[in-house]
C-alpha cells in the first residue's frame, strides 16, 4: 500500500492535474498502472487486489485529479474491458484498452435483438465469414451510447446448423463502418437514451474476433456477470439513491402525509438502507477477493426498491403527481435514474426490472446457479438453431 | 462516520465452524424436539456452549468474559438461530448481561457477571419478551419487590432475575420469586410470568432505565443475526427438500413458481444478513447503535417469518406435521417478530431517529 500510494504521488509530482490536460493525465495514469490496478501491469493496472483501487481513487481525488467519467463509459468499463482483458488477444488488449479507460473511445453493446431478450442466446443477427474479415447483417436493439460510441462488443450467429448456444461468436464491431445505422429509439418516458441498430453487411476484420468461433456465449458470459459486479459496486451514503430523493419529498410535504403512505416510506426506507450496507459488504468482500453472488440479490431488490419509491413519491405530489415535466424526444448523454422529476422516475424505473436480465430471468439463474436447483425441461437444447420456432 | 466492517473475520468464521459442530452433535432436530415437547431447556448444551466461551464473549476478560464483541455474539446467535437450541441465551448471555455490564461499576454486578460467565448460573432480565420501549411495572413496595411481569424469556431457566424497579436493577434470587411457566407459542424457548410479592432484592447502583435501554439494544440487534440463522435453515432445508422430491414426473425445484419464491428469500437474506452484520458491528463500535438496530429488527424479523412461511409452504403436507422441524423454525421466527419490538415498533423509532415525522 505503501507503494501503491508513492505510485500514485511520483505521477502526480510530474503531472500535476491542475497544470496537465485532462486528457495527457488520464493517459499518464493509465500508463502508471493506476488506472484499475487489479489488470495487468502494462494494461493499465498492477496486478493488485481489486481492493487497493479505492486507496488510489482517494488519493487522486484529494489531490483535485480529473476521473475518466465513469458513468459516461460504463458498458466499456464494466462490460467490454473485463472481457477484453479475459478473451483478448495482446494486440487487442494494447489497442483497445487504453483508449477505453480514458474514455477517448466509447463503447456500446450489441447483445439483445427484437426476437431475443431473455433468450438471448436464440439470437439470429448473422456473421459469415469472407475472407479475411466478417459481414454482418442484424438487428440489434436497446443498445445505450450506440450514437456516441467509437466501437461495439458484438454477439452474432456464425452457425445456424447447431445448437444455439453453440454457434455463436463474438466480436469487435467498428460503430463507424458504414454498414452500420443508429436509430433513436424512443421509450414510455419520452426520450430515446437507448437505439436500435441495424446491421447490413457491416465489415469486421477477423482481427477483431474475442475468443474461438463457436465460443460467443462463453465470451458473453463474462461481459454480463460483470455487468452484474458493476451494478452491485458503487458505494452509496445513506439516502444516497431514490429513498433519499422520496425521503426530501416527504420532509418537504408535511401537508400531504398519511398513515399509509408513512408505514409504506418507512419500509421502504428501511429495506433501502440494508441494500446499501449489501453493497457495502459486497464491496468488502470483493476487496479480499473473495465476491459473493451477491450483486444479482442487489439487482433484483434495487429494481423492486426503485419501483416502489418512485410510485410512491408520485402518490404523494397529488395534484402535482399529475403532471409530467415534458415528453419531448430528447437524448441525454447520462442516464440518472433519480434525476428529473418525479413522473420521469416513476416511468423509469419501469426498467430496472427490464434491462441487464430481467428480474424473472435473474431469479433463474439465482435459483439454478446459487441455489443449485434443476432447471426447466429445455426444450431447445439439442435442436439446431435454424430448426427452432419463432 | 467510518465505514462498517460487514464481513465475517477469520476468527468469526472459526467460532462459527466450532458453534456449529458443538449444536449438530447436540441439538439436531430429534433432540431439539423433544426438549420442546417438556418444555426444558438443555442445560448440558449451556454448559458445553460455556465451555467454549461462547456464553460471554461480549464481557471483557476483568468481568469473567472472553473479552471479544458483539459481532462474535451475533454469530453465536446466528448459530443457535439455525438449530433453534433451547438454550437461555437471548436471557441470560444477551439481555441479562447487556444489563448487568451497563451498571458493572456495582460490585454485585460484577460477582454475577462472573458467575453468568463461567456458566455457574445462568439469568434473564425480567421484561416482557415484547418490550422495546414500554416502563418496568414491577414496584418497591417497603423495601420488597411486588408485582407481575408477563411472558419473560429464559426465566424458567435462570437462577439469578434481573429486575428493572424503582428507578434501579435488582437481583433476585429465582427461588425469592414465583416463577410460572406458561404454553408458549414459541416451544423452543418458551416463556414464563414472573411474580414477585415482596421479594428480597440486591439493590445495584445505577439506573435501571439506562441498563435497559442498553440490554435492549443489545438483545434486538443481536436478534437480527438469530432471525439470519432462522432464515437461512429455512431456505436451506427448502432447497435440499425441492431437490429430491418429484412430482408430474419432475423434481418440484425445477418449477419456476417454486424456484422464484426461492430465489426471492435468498435476495432478502442477502439484504437481512447485511443489515443484522451492521447492527452486530454498530453494537460492537458504539457507531450509529439506534439505527442500525432499527433497521436490522424492522428487516430481519420480517424476512425470517417469511422464509419459514415459504419452508411450510413449500414443503407441502409434510411441512405441517409435528414430526418435521419446520414448526420449530416458524414458532421462533413469529415469536421473534414480536420479541423485542415489532418491526411496526422499529420504524416509529426510525421515524424519530432519521427525521421521517409521521
């Protein structure tokens, strides 16, 4: 610790944050190995325990540092570099790494389709193989940051004669290629945070391949069990999420209080403070290296949670509950789930159940994974995705 | 406020390994049933737990204890939660003692401190086992005690009655008072009327209001582990059964309207376990008490009745019989709903607490 925090004082002594660009001191950092010191040496990190991290985060943010903005670039750092880093090759690895964690490249997703949500792996958008590279045609959808970013983690079908799961493949996919289109795609709250993104023969140099052909669905395991350690990770103070923001609309409305509503905000609140001490204890645990599973418990109660506080917050503002700030189609650049008003949360948190695995599909994998409990008669198991109904 | 430590440490985890071995060679579901048939608790399992220290931790070494904390209670707590022992340690290691270390500056305190420790006698604190913010109703009548205090834990057991009165803790001697038992909803640990009618008492230095206070905080946040050890047996148990038992050809775990339910008690039991390691810590640290045993009761109580309702249900005809333990498991979880405040109670303090005025 000592060294990491001498590390992190020699880059500051020669870049000092106030007088560097932004830019110049995040690539400084990077190249210091303090950008997530559990990667590699060389990529950005140390080889050290995923702990230290908050140790150098600390210390940068008291020296006034500037971040990369996490939360502009969370699907490249919570989705794309762990599966870089574990399926990548070394000239993927140094390419796209750096760039990723300095947010100089944004990242997006093309995993869910029209006809595959749940079942993702039924997916059909096809990749066939033409010399040296892949042509692509598809529907992708849902997909946040696909109008900003520079390149896409792709999962595409490159086998129809086989099972499912086993014919797909996972690629790198280049947002700029001309073969690829980014529509708004507009949701029940007005705005279009998310596209869909239409493939027509877009090309994909073999190069930018992660993992063996056939191996997509093993690839894509890892990007969503890290999308899961992402969500359960951020610490939080108290009241810090959406109890906070409905706890300041009933101190501010003493008029408008009922028994009901006060017993249904207490447990709330309640069940909202223990999901932050979950990911608390969660984030301890990742710090010795030993994560439990519990980031997909923090899923399923932070959507329920979100639901269930912004309904009531909208019950509360009566007259005020009735109206809506604007439903213009607009596209923000940062999703905040407790921003805006009232209504705008209410109609957003719909989501939380939705996207990153619906909380039935996360209660599957709770049940059959953690719980170890048999799994439903698989009817599509042995039968080769062309073959299946849709 | 620093941030709380909410693993177990390699030592807790040790305890733990140590708890567990000592209750499944003692208190597996055959014995455990048939003391709750007679309604006794098991002095031979107290004594063993004694021996392993595990009856003091939280009183330090110059008291007779072992001089570690509320967190290493807790997993005791969560232990003997699991197996639902018949053991007076929510009395006698938790609330008697939380009492009688609050007022350890009486040298009377301190002797039954030691003799609580060593496993000679065991005590209780002589409330009703609901209370969490009611007045001692037991009175000094010219220099004795008299009055009648309802449905006390662990009293039929304790030799030694710690009693809230007149402002200052008593002792009294369990033969100095008419000890009833009485048919409890909870056959584990079962409760009891205890009336005085003149008793003679040692009077002990401090107020009585204060100890209390600080025996119930103590006993509801160590609670919450108990509900923690409850819940998880609960699901435990469930799964294995949902496992090996068929129907329509399958084995019913692989029912997604069962899986789900599941899935949902394994979620609140992450949230339950963190909340109840929160309060073992708070309790430990002396950071944030009031909260975080609010949260842990208002949480736990409610997460271990559900996840005993979900083992009956889920068990089918046989999760209704005498014979199988799960009856056990629900009778403690609803009589630790009450015990101590309800969850109802821990959110009107909460309210107060974290500025949620009704």
């Amino acid at each position: 610790m000592t060294d990491l925090r001498d590390r992190v004082a020699a880059l500051l002594a020669e870049h000092d944050p106030a007088t560097t660009d932004r830019l110049d001191f995040l690539r400084a950092r990077f190249d210091a190995g303090l950008a997530w010191v559990h990667f590699p040496e060389g990529l950005g990190g140390l080889g050290a325990p995923r702990g230290d991290q908050e140790i150098v985060d600390a210390a940068l943010v008291a020296a006034g540092a500037p971040d990369n903005n996490p939360r502009r670039i969370g699907i490249g750092l919570g989705m794309a570099a762990p599966t870089i880093l574990a399926f990548g090759t070394d000239e993927q690895r140094r390419r796209f790494l750096r760039p990723l964690w300095t947010g100089e490249e944004v990242w997006c997703q093309l995993f869910s389709e029209p006809g595959a949500g749940s079942d993702l792996a039924a997916l059909g958008t096809r990749a066939r193989r033409d010399g040296d590279d892949w042509v692509v045609t598809g529907q992708k959808v849902w997909t946040s940051t696909a109008h900003t970013a520079r390149w896409a983690i792709l999962v595409a079908r490159t086998d129809p004669d086989v099972p499912k799961h086993a014919g797909m493949t996972y690629f790198v996919c280049d947002m700029t290629d001309p073969g690829v289109e980014v529509r708004p795609l507009r949701q029940i709250t007005g705005e279009a945070e998310f596209n869909e993104v239409f493939l027509t023969d877009a090309r994909i140099p073999d190069a930018h391949r992660l993992g063996a052909v056939g191996d997509g669905w093993r690839v894509a395991q890892t990007t969503l069990m890290n999308e899961w350690v992402a969500i359960g990770g951020r610490p939080m103070p108290r009241e810090g999420g959406m109890a906070g923001v409905v706890a300041e609309t009933w101190r501010a409305n003493p008029e408008r209080r009922t028994p009901e509503a006060h017993d249904r905000l207490l447990g709330l609140w309640v069940e909202s403070e223990a999901l932050r001490l979950a990911g608390i204890r969660l984030r301890q645990q990742l710090a010795v290296g030993s994560p439990g599973p519990e980031g997909s418990a923090m899923k399923l109660a932070f959507a329920r949670l979100s639901q269930a506080l912004s309904g009531l917050e909208v019950e509360l503002l009566a007259e005020d509950g009735l109206r809506y700030s604007d439903w213009a189609l607009t596209r923000p650049e940062l999703v905040d789930f407790t921003g805006r008003d009232a209504g705008y949360r209410y109609l957003r948190a719909k989501g939380n159940s939705i996207e990153g695995g619906t909380s039935e599909i996360l209660r599957n994998i709770i049940a059959e994974r953690i719980l170890g409990l048999p799994s439903e008669p698989r009817v599509d198991k042995d039968v080769p995705w062309k073959d299946l109904p849709r | 406020m620093s941030e709380p430590n909410l693993r177990y440490s390699d030592v807790e985890d040790g305890l733990r390994a140590s708890v567990r071995d000592l209750l499944a060679d003692r208190a597996d579901a055959a014995t455990v049933l048939a003391h709750a048939e007679s309604a006794e608790h098991d002095p031979g399992l107290w004594r063993a737990l004694a021996e392993l220290g595990a009856t003091s931790l939280h009183v330090p070494e110059e008291l007779g204890g072992q001089g570690a904390g509320y967190r290493e209670t807790a997993v005791v707590a969560e232990e003997l939660g699991a197996s639902v022992a018949p053991v007076p340690f929510l009395g006698s290691a938790v609330l008697a003692t939380a009492a009688l270390l609050h007022v350890s500056q009486d040298d009377d305190a301190r002797a039954a401190l030691a003799r609580l420790g060593s496993g000679e006698i065991t005590a209780t604190l002589v409330v009703p086992l609901s209370t969490w913010d009611s007045t001692p109703s037991v009175q000094l009548v010219d220099g004795g005690l008299v009055g009648t205090v309802r449905s006390v834990a662990d009293a039929r057991a304790a030799d030694l009655l710690v009693v809230p009165a007149g402002g200052a803790l008593h002792l009294v001697q369990a033969s100095a008072a008419t000890v009833t038992p009485v048919v409890s909803l909870d056959v584990t640990r079962p409760v009891a009327d205890v009336e005085f009618t003149g008793s003679t008492s040692v009077a002990l230095v401090g107020s009585a209001e204060d100890a209390v206070r600080a025996a119930l905080l103590a006993g509801a946040g160590i609670l919450a582990s108990e509900q923690v050890g409850i819940a998880q047996w609960c699901l435990d148990t469930t799964v294995a059964y949902l496992k090996q038992r068929y129907q329509f050809g399958r084995p019913v775990g692989s029912f997604q309207a069962l899986k789900h339910r599941l899935a949902d008690v394994w979620q609140q039991l992450v949230l339950a376990r963190a909340a109840a390691r929160n309060a073992a810590d708070a309790l430990a640290t002396g950071n944030d008490v009031e909260v975080a045993v609010s949260v842990a009761q208002s949480l736990c109580a409610a997460v271990a009745v559900h996840a005993a309702h979900e083992c009956v249900q889920l068990h089918g005809g046989i999760g209704m019989t005498w014979e199988h333990p799960a009856h056990l498991y629900l009778k403690r979880a609803k009589a630790d709903e009450i015990a101590l405040g309800t969850p109802g109670r821990h959110r009107a303090s909460l309210a107060h607490l974290v500025d949620l005025p009704g």
